[in-house]
C-alpha cells in the first residue's frame, strides 16, 4: 500500500496572521506536521511515501530530502510542482498511484495514530470484500466549510453535501463531514482524470465524482480530525494530540 501527501498549499492564512515557517515545517508537540505524517505512515507498513511540495518554499523540499536521506527505510519520492489547487496536486502525484492501493491526505490534517492504524486495516479488509475505497468521517465539526457526508446503516456513502440541510435523513445520524483522510484504488484515478479533463479543481466534486462513477466507498469514523489553517489552531491541534 503507499501513502501521498499534499504539501504543496502556500499557506496564506496563516502568513497573514504571522506564521513565518511554511505550513508542513510548523511543529506540534515538537514534531514538524510533514515528519509526524511520514512517520505514521511508515509505521503503517508504507510501501511507498509520495510527496508533493511546492517551488515557493524551498526549505520544505530541504527537509524532505534531507529525511529521505538519513531515513531511505521511508522510501520516500519527491515531487516538486507549485500547482493551483488540492486537486491539482492530486494529479501530479496520480502517475505514483496507480499500480497500489493508497492512502492521500493533506499535511495539516491532524489525528490520532491509533485510530489511522485501525483505519488502515480497516481499508485493507474492505479492499478484499470489494469496497473501493474508505473515506474517514467524524461526527466533530470544526471547518469553515464542512462537507457533510451521507452514510447508510451499512456505513457505506451514499453521498457528499455541502449544506447539512441538504443530507438525506436516513443519512444524517449521525452527522459526519469529510476528514480529508481518503483510502482508495486505483479506480479512483478514472475519476480523478475525468474530473480535470472537465475543468473542476475541488476535491470535494471528486468525492461526488466517485459516487457518480459507481465507485463503492465506506465511511470510517473518527473521533475528531482537525486542520490547521490558522495560527489559532497550532495550539488546538498540539492539546487534541497530548489529550
């Protein structure tokens, strides 16, 4: 199984409020969030780690090399692309995807390691009864704009929604929103492509894509998962990781 990370965002918000380091460089609880990814992946028995950083701030780059080199048991690639978008990103890093199942997510999405681990094997069991992917939920929200997921009795998704209101109510108890944590495929990357070839730059309207494409997907749910987007939350994601 391999493992992608999307570290290619700029940061903006949390420049403008005074954050100097780049996004993945910021520690939590000592640990810079790129490393503290790479390690859990890693322990997770990661074939291959692939990651995705930008042009605009090359210490980012510096710091995965210089891991790659004094930790080659990672085996870590680099990919190195200033792209517009999350989804963008996602597809330059798709040409390392497609021969494994993968597990993508971005660098500042924060959760316990144990619970990933469960997730992991959890997307490993699904894969061999059928399931195409595995999507983390949690029913703890605390985005600026969440998208809700609906889930049957089954926990298989039934579909993504970005207004609450819009979630079927059979499918809204309980009340989960995307974790942006996604184990899929490769069939996955048949979505991916023919969501660019039309022009869209949303992960969220690729999760759509895949309900729309017949992909069979689950929600997996975890206690909390957060973001760090704003200087604010440093210190929220550094007391949710030593509670």
């Amino acid at each position: 199984m391999k493992f992608a990370i999307i570290a290619a965002g700029e940061g903006a918000r949390l420049a403008a409020e005074g954050i100097t380091q780049p996004k993945p460089l910021i520690p939590l609880c000592g640990t810079t969030m790129i490393e503290r990814l790479i390690s859990i992946f890693h322990g997770c028995e990661a074939e291959e780690i692939v990651v995705i950083v930008n042009t605009l701030r090359p210490e980012t780059e510096q710091t995965v090399r210089a891991l790659s080199a004094a930790h080659p048991e990672y085996h870590l690639r680099i990919v190195v692309q200033t792209t517009p978008s999350t989804m963008h990103s996602f597809a330059s890093l798709a040409p390392y995807l497609g021969d494994a199942p993968f597990v993508l997510t971005t660098v500042d999405t924060i959760f316990r390691p144990t619970e990933f681990a469960a997730y992991v094997e959890a997307f490993r069991h699904g894969l061999e009864a059928g399931d195409d992917g595995l999507m983390a939920v949690t029913d703890y929200i605390d985005d600026e704009s969440p998208l809700y997921v609906g889930v049957d009795a089954q926990h298989r998704v039934t579909g993504f929604y970005d207004k609450r209101e819009e979630v079927p109510e059979a499918a809204a108890t309980p009340l989960y929103i995307s974790g942006g944590i996604y184990a899929l495929s490769p069939n996955a990357l048949h979505t991916l492509h023919r969501c660019m070839g039309e022009g869209q730059s949303r992960m969220r309207n690729f999760q759509r894509g895949l309900i729309a494409d017949g992909l069979h997907l689950r929600a997996y749910p975890f206690s909390q998962i957060l973001d760090v987007d704003h200087a604010g939350d440093i210190a929220k994601a550094e007391a949710f990781l030593q509670a």
